[in-house]
C-alpha cells in the first residue's frame, strides 16, 4: 500500500503524512515478517488498517489527557510499558505519535521480538526499547519505574492489573484494551487496590465490534 492511500484513511485520526509513512512501513513489515512467523491472524489491507493501525490509533488522544499533564511536571518525560506487545500494538504506532514518551515493549517471544527490534531500527524509534524477557521479570528489575501501563488482548483484566502494579509508579495507570463489554472482568478487580476511572467505547470504521478501553489508577 502506498503511504499516500494509508494517509488518506488515517488523516482523519489525526496522523500527519510523515507519520502515515512510518505506519506505512510497520503495516507492510507486519504483513512481509507474517509469511514466515505468524504475527497476525489479519491478512487483509484495510481490516489491518482498521483493527491494527486505527484500533491503537484513537486510544492515543484518551492517553494524551491523562498523560499530558503528567509530561508537563516530569523533567524525565512519561514512561510507557506495553505488556505482551506481540507484532507491536498499540505500542508502535503509539510511538509514532508521540517520540517525546518513552516506550519499553515487554515481549518473551523470540521472534517477536526479532520483529520488534527490526522495526524499532527501521523507523529509528529512539523513544522505543524492546525488552526479551516476561512481565514478570521487567517488574523485578524495573519495578515503580513506569507512569503507565497499555495492554492489548494480553490476558484477563485482574491478572493484567495484578502483573502491572508492580511496574507502576505511585498512582499510575493502566490501558487495557478490551474487545468487549468487560463488567465480568471489571467485577473481579480488586476496589481496595484500583479505581476504575473511564471506560471508553471506541468505533471503528466500517467494524460492528465493541471495543472499550478500560482507564484504571492505582491506589
């Protein structure tokens, strides 16, 4: 796909031409390293472009109101962990959005990871650190380092909390990326420990799915 194409379908999400072209490059990676290792289920174009680029793309401005205010008060800048980045969703484009946020892709498979670090080198993200190891492990050598946390169809929602609090600093918040309604799941999260602060329903273009994005603090 031709970057001008792709930038046509997410100019409207707020993505400039230069921006378009980095996603250009991941989507095509995405679909080339696909053959052989089996990143993604997804093989057509514009369901790509729907329910990759743009699933991870309209969470971007609900991270930028929460984050925002906590970039302006860090001499350090706002530190991102996404936990199983898999083929790098949300955390690439993500990452492509905003270069001034520091990103730590925690990833245990092998070639994901070889995927991981071959984008991170071909767009040159310098705001992206790609991490071979579990969850479990970055939150031991790294614990209380993050502001926030994003997930995308990592593992059930208390366990996902329970594996990022760690990871997290005082009051810092997670993204989980639901593809459903989630009141199950979000009765099962401990009150004493988290504050559910928004649940968001997201759309999609031409996609009859029910997509939420769960805002939680810790306490």
């Amino acid at each position: 796909m031709s970057s001008t194409v792709l930038g046509a379908s997410l100019s409207a999400h707020g993505v400039s031409p230069d921006q378009a072209r980095g996603m250009d490059y991941f989507l095509n990676e995405l679909f080339r390293w696909n053959r052989v290792h089996n990143l993604t289920a997804i093989e057509d174009t514009d369901a790509a472009i729907n329910l990759h680029l743009i699933d991870s793309i309209v969470i971007f401005p609900i991270l930028q109101r929460y984050l925002g205010e906590a970039q302006k008060d860090k001499a350090a800048g706002v530190r991102v962990a996404d936990m199983g980045s898999g083929g790098g969703l949300p955390a690439i484009p993500l990452a492509i959005m905003e270069p001034a946020w520091s990103f730590s892709l925690i990833e245990a498979s092998k070639k994901k990871v070889a995927f991981l670090q071959h984008i991170r080198g071909g767009l040159q993200l310098k705001n992206v650190e790609v991490m071979a190891k579990r969850v479990e492990g970055v939150a031991h050598e790294m614990a209380g380092q993050f502001d926030a946390v994003t997930a995308r169809a990592f593992t059930r929602l208390k366990n996902l909390l329970d594996l990022a609090r760690p990871l997290l600093k005082s009051s810092g918040l997670v993204f989980a990326m639901k593809s459903q309604r989630s009141e199950e799941e979000i009765a099962e999260v401990s009150q004493e420990r988290w504050t559910l602060l928004e649940e968001c329903v997201l759309a999609l273009p031409g996609q009859n799915i029910d997509r939420r994005l769960l805002v939680f603090k810790s306490k």
